[in-house]
C-alpha cells in the first residue's frame, strides 16, 4: 500500500495506491495555520477510514512545493509512526531526463506531472505539453524523446480573481467560469469572470502555439490539476485530461526508487 501525497499552495491532495491502482482520494486545503491540527491529522484520519482497519500503510511519498507542510507531515509520520516517506525532487533517480538549466528547481509537482505523462500519453511519439490547472498554471513540455525541457509558470486563474479583489477598491471575488452572457459583459461580476476565464483560455492557447512554433510539431496537450475541468471543455486545444496526474507520477517515481 502506497500513500502518495501531494502538497500544494492552496490544496493537499492524497491517493492510496494499491499497487497501480487508485484505491481513494481526498483533498484538503493546505492549512498553514497549526497544519498538525487542521491538515495532518485530518488525512491520516481519512487515511485510516478509507483502509477500513489498523494497518499503517508501508510506504509514503511525498510531492511538496510548501516546505512549512512538508514539516508539519514528516513530524507526524516520523514521530508517530516511525515512517519515513520518500521525499520527491530532482536529485531522485528519474524515468525522465531534466533538460533544465537548474532541476533542482523544477517543483516536485511538476516532476511527477512529466513522469506521468510521459508514461500514460506520450503514445503517438510527438512532444507533449502538461497545463496544469493550480494556485499557478503551470506548463511543462516533453520532447518527442520523452525529456523534460522547460516549461512555463503563469498566474492561476484562481489566484489571479483573488489577487484583483485585494488590490482593488471595488471589485470582488468571483468563481473561476463563464459569465452568464457573452464575452462583453454587462455587470461588473460577470466583466470579471469573462476576462479572467477568456483571459486564461486566451494565454493557453497562445502559449501553446508559441510552443508547437519552438518545438516545430503541434504538442499533445494534456490538462490535470483541480481547474481543469471547469475549462477544457471550453477550448479545442486539449487531448485529454488526467485529475490524478501529480498522484500517479509520485507512485511511479517511487517505484522507480
């Protein structure tokens, strides 16, 4: 039984694999505030519901961009269960190659985002683009070899309504969708969302063909992360869509240990 953990930003998302198999998947928001608390103990709470007994589970890893959470979780383990989780970064030994200026730079979400795609889309030989639908959006690209060669970081579009209702006097926080008419809205709620949802699909697609033009072959584009499907049915740029990119690559670099 593998724990796999995924800790982000805004939210921390779990998977208990079996094997390749997703068994169970929770997420919580990544509570920085006494994270024992309000974020460790309410995991392994539904850790040890959803395995229905007694066992602790026999591996951990761990995918972190929150050093403070990271903290907060090796405590727990190392404390209570005397486990020691694996740790994902650049400096593990990898499926893929970190074409990268400095790896130890590219964030362990993005590792296992790379790892992952590779493994379950990179069928047609062609590069790949992983848009990755966080507290940033975040673009990771696969050559046809299957290396990782660079990506892009963009502000999420969740963090970016957030953003404008603090900086601003009179504008507020909104859902990340549609507006309810057209792209020209006619009420400030919904001139947020078309321009922060056509705003976002309009950089996608733009990047992504910057990319193709770089990379002199149209990408396969796949989609993951906890926005993506409230987007990708809006654009013709998408092959497909994984929510449990990041979980499935943790499992496969730690079977890769």
């Amino acid at each position: 039984m593998l724990l796999a953990i995924d800790i982000g930003n805004t939210n921390t998302v779990a998977g208990i694999f079996e094997g390749d198999k997703l068994l169970s998947t929770v997420r919580l928001v990544s509570q920085s505030e006494d994270p024992l608390l309000y974020l460790v103990s309410p995991l392994w709470a539904w850790y040890r519901e959803a395995v229905k007994d007694d066992e602790i589970p026999p591996l951990v890893a761990i995918a972190s961009v929150v050093p403070q959470l990271t903290e907060a979780f090796l405590i727990f383990l190392r404390s209570n269960l005397a486990l020691e989780p694996l740790l994902i970064s650049s400096a593990l030994k990898l499926p893929i190659k970190l074409d990268f200026d400095e790896p130890e730079q590219v964030g362990a979400d993005r590792i296992c985002n790379a790892v992952a795609a590779h493994a379950l889309h990179q069928k047609k030989h062609l590069p790949l683009v992983v848009v990755d639908f966080g507290t940033a959006t975040t673009f990771d690209i696969l050559s046809v070899s299957g290396d990782y060669i660079g990506g892009i970081i963009c502000p999420g579009p969740r963090t970016a309504i957030s953003n404008l209702a603090v900086q601003t006097a009179q504008l507020f926080d909104v859902e990340v969708e549609p507006p309810s008419g057209g792209v020209i809205a006619k009420n400030t709620e919904d001139a947020i969302k078309s321009g922060m949802f056509y705003g976002t699909l309009g950089e996608i697609e733009y990047l992504i063909g910057k990319i193709g033009e770089e990379l002199g072959a149209k990408p396969t584009v796949i989609a993951s992360g906890g926005l993506a499907n409230a987007i990708i049915m809006h654009s013709k740029i998408f092959d497909g869509i994984d929510p449990d990119l990041t979980l499935i690559g943790i499992r496969m670099v730690h079977e890769f240990q």
